[in-house]
C-alpha cells in the first residue's frame, strides 16, 4: 500500500482512555496537515489504547468517523463506545499474585525481563474486563473465531504474562485469535484488568514491554513512520499535584525507551516522525489517563497541538 507519504507506517502507543482521544484528534492532524491517511499504511501497529484505534483503522474506519466519537456525535454507530461502561479507578483486585511464572523469570538469571513486565508480576490480579472494547472492535471486524481486520499489516501488541516476551499478534508466526480478543489482551493494564486467555496462554497490556513497539518496523524498511505515543512527552508542563509529578516522572521513563527505539529505525534508514503530548496537552490529560470526562477536552487540544508540531516539520499542509 502507498500514498502520498511513499511507504509509511503508522505506530500508536499506550496511554488509557485520556490517550486514545489525544491520539485521534493527533491521526486527525496527521490526515488534514499531511495529507496521510493512516487506512494507506503498510502497517498499522496498536499498543494497548493504540490497539484499539489502530484495529478500527485496520477494519476501514476513517479519521472523521473516529474524531465525531469524541465530540459525542458518532458518524458511525458501530464504534460509538459506551464511556459510561469506562472506570476512571480501579475495582478492588483479586488478592493473588498476578504472574508467578513471570516473577520467577525476573529475579532468576539471566534477567532478560524489563523493570515494567517485573513489576507487573507482582501485582494482584485484575478484575476488570474489557466486554464494552471488544463488542466495538467485533462490530467493524469480520465475523469468526480467528477473523483478522482486512488491513493484511495491523499488528496488535500484548505480553505473554507467563514469561514476559513481547506478542505480536496479526504478525505471521503468532497465535490466531480474533481482532477482538487480542485488542483485549493489548489493553489489559495489570492490577486492573483481568489477564485475557488466548489459547494455552495468558495476556495483558502490550506498553508493559514499550510505550509504542516502535522497533518493530524495522524489517520493513519504509519511507517513514509516524509514531504517536501519547505515554511520552518532549516538552513538559509544571505539574502543581503529586499525582501529576508522579504521572510525569513515569512519562520520562517511557520517553527514554521511545527515543532509543526511534534512534534504530532512523540508523537502518527509515524516517521517523514522532508525536506526543506538549503542555497544553499534559495539562487537558491531567494525571489520571483513565478519567474520561476530560476526553473531550483532550481531544480539541490535541487537534490543535498536533497541527501546530506538524507545522514546524516537511509534512506541513500537505493535505491543503
């Protein structure tokens, strides 16, 4: 698949409810100052609240349809999610250890597990579900037990919670499930959610190994890629709240490891074009990405922030 942009992907990263508002009102942009429909890319890679934009993107739907789902007006009545159904907090957790395998791996040698997956063995196990997320991606994806989006690349990350390795699912090699189930799986943030089952094995939130999965491009060898990780952030606010300080002390983490996967993808050739949160954004999101009575307002600034950035770049009003 081509477009204006030559060969290009699209990778959308982590960040809860709070996130996938900013990041469609960012593919908004990214289609009316550049010109690039994201339905057009070779691949479409979904992290956690990325996965699922990215599987409605993989399923055909549009940047205009996604955008009216946060001005409360749906275009289309298939992805009008119910917010009500969407906890800002967490119910209270099982009182069980989330993955003991998982635990295991992170304090044997030889310590191939990262600092997020080790923690998240140790938190109880969720019991949140994602019932409402699945319902909407079976509405625009094909019916089955195994059907995938049409889209022949939209890649859906998850963590297999009994060793920590990185899943890919919708990539050749890794197990078949249903777009639903593994966009569930994706989403699943331990402690909060219940871990999804998928064959023999369990599942939970891709952004516990990278914000965004960026590297995952690599074998690709595209024009360019557009990375939107609402989890990262190259300018900051002046967060007053500890809850705030707390949010932005974990968003420089995950900044880290998205600048470390984009210097290797740049290094192999490829463009990189990453876009996140600025202040004006962290101050709409907050410090709780899961409370979604800010969506709107989110959404409206990341429309604007994200025009204004791809003003000061080569995209800028390629689709005027």
């Amino acid at each position: 698949m081509t477009s204006g942009p030559g060969r290009f992907g699209i990778v959308l990263g982590a960040g809860g409810v709070l996130g996938a508002s900013w990041t469609i009102g960012a593919l908004r942009a990214l289609e009316e100052k550049a010109g690039c429909d994201p339905r057009q890319a070779e691949v479409i890679i979904g992290t956690s609240a990325g996965a699922i934009t990215a599987a409605a993107l993989g399923c055909g739907v549009g940047t205009d349809s996604l955008a009216s789902t946060q001005s409360g007006i749906a275009m289309d009545e298939r992805i009008d999610y119910d917010y009500a159904r969407a906890a800002a907090v967490p119910s209270r957790p099982r009182w069980r250890l989330g993955s003991t395998g998982l635990l295991l791996r992170s304090v044997l040698p030889p310590w191939r597990v990262g600092v997020l997956a080790a923690l998240s063995s140790v938190l109880p196990q969720g019991q949140g579900d994602h019932a409402a997320v699945e319902e909407v991606v079976d509405a625009v994806a094909p019916p089955g037990p195994i059907a995938w989006a049409p889209h022949p690349r939209t890649w859906i990350v998850a963590m297999d919670y009994h060793n920590g390795e990185r899943t890919v699912f919708g990539r050749e090699g890794s197990p078949a499930t249903r777009l639903s189930r593994a966009v569930a799986a994706s989403c699943s943030i331990p402690g909060w959610f219940s871990a999804v089952r998928i064959g023999d094995r369990s599942y939970v939130d891709g952004g516990t190994c990278s914000p965004t999965s960026l590297d995952l491009v690599l074998p690709l060898e595209l024009d360019v890629v557009f990375a939107l990780s609402p989890m990262t952030s190259f300018e900051y606010d002046r967060p007053t709240t500890i809850g705030q300080r707390l949010e932005r002390g974990a968003r420089r983490l995950f900044t880290r490891r998205l600048v470390k996967e984009a210097a290797l993808v740049r290094e192999a050739g490829t463009e990189v074009v990453l876009l996140g949160p600025g202040p004006e954004d962290l101050q709409a999101i907050g410090a709780n990405l899961m409370n979604p009575a800010r969506r709107r307002q989110v959404f409206d600034t990341s429309l604007r922030t994200t025009a204004d950035a791809l003003a000061q770049t080569r995209w800028a009003e390629r689709g005027a």
